[in-house]
C-alpha cells in the first residue's frame, strides 16, 4: 500500500476506534481524543479522521435510516455497535465524501469488519454497503450537503 492509502486507512481505524467508543460509554469526543493522546503522545487525530467522526456524528439519523432500510431483517439498533460504526463511516464517505469513491468505501469497511467485527461481518456489511452503493445517486439527491457544507 502507498504511504497515502495506509494513512487514509489508519485515519478510518482512528474513526472507527473514537466512534465506537463514544457509542458504546457516551463519553465526549474531546474527551475520548485526550485519552487517546495521552496514551501515546505520536498518535495525531488527522484531518481525515476529524472529517469522518464529525460527519459521521453530524449524519448520524440520517445514516440510520438509510443503513436500516437497505439491512434486510435489521434494525440498526440490532446491529453489532462495531459493524453499526463500520457502516456509517462507509455510508458517510459513499454519500457526503464524494472525493472517495465508492468501491474504496466498501473495501475499507469490509477490511475494518474482517480485523474488528464478526465471523458474519464482512459479509453483511458488504451487502447492506453494497445495496447502498446501488442507490447512490437518489441518495446523494436526496441527502445533499448541508447549508455550509462543501
């Protein structure tokens, strides 16, 4: 992998890491980013990594409802909090981050869920990404940017 892709990569574990952690003790962003800082001084939250739990966070109702209706059989209160964490930070980048393509999307997320979520993970976080993916552009019409948003 180039130096970019890996970086961009370890952004999205940094995300993930801050956004699972947060769901799961409610605990402040701010606060869970100084522990982590704390706990090794060379560990820098990029801007990347900022970009995604802020959006993510910002989105997050509306991800719901997409993740909800595309998980067949699924709510997303269901959901195990890793792969409900892994599939909004996908669905963030696939929908608001246009500059990621979407295949990028859905790999990265099906890495994240082979390394952190279940035996069952990959799978279904690639097809609920999957079914996504298919409906991007009425989604992206319907969603938009937010007032102020690129």
């Amino acid at each position: 992998m180039s130096e970019p892709v890996v970086r961009r990569h370890r952004a999205r574990q940094m995300a993930l890491d801050i956004l699972y952690e947060h769901e799961i003790t409610h605990r402040p962003i701010p606060e869970i980013e100084a522990v982590y800082k704390e706990a090794d001084a060379r560990r820098v939250i990029s801007a990347f990594t900022r970009e995604l739990v802020d959006g993510v966070l910002a989105r997050q109702a509306e991800l719901d409802e997409v993740l909800g209706g595309y998980a067949r059989d699924w709510t997303v209160e269901r959901m195990p909090a890793v792969d409900r964490s892994i599939m909004r930070i996908a669905a963030f980048e696939m929908i608001f981050a246009r500059e990621v393509p979407e295949s990028v999307a859905i790999d990265e997320a099906v890495e994240l869920a082979k390394l952190y979520g279940g035996a069952d993970s990959p799978g279904f976080v690639n097809g609920v990404l999957g079914k996504v993916a298919e409906e991007l552009p009425s989604l992206r019409a319907i969603m938009g940017p937010k007032e102020g948003e690129k």
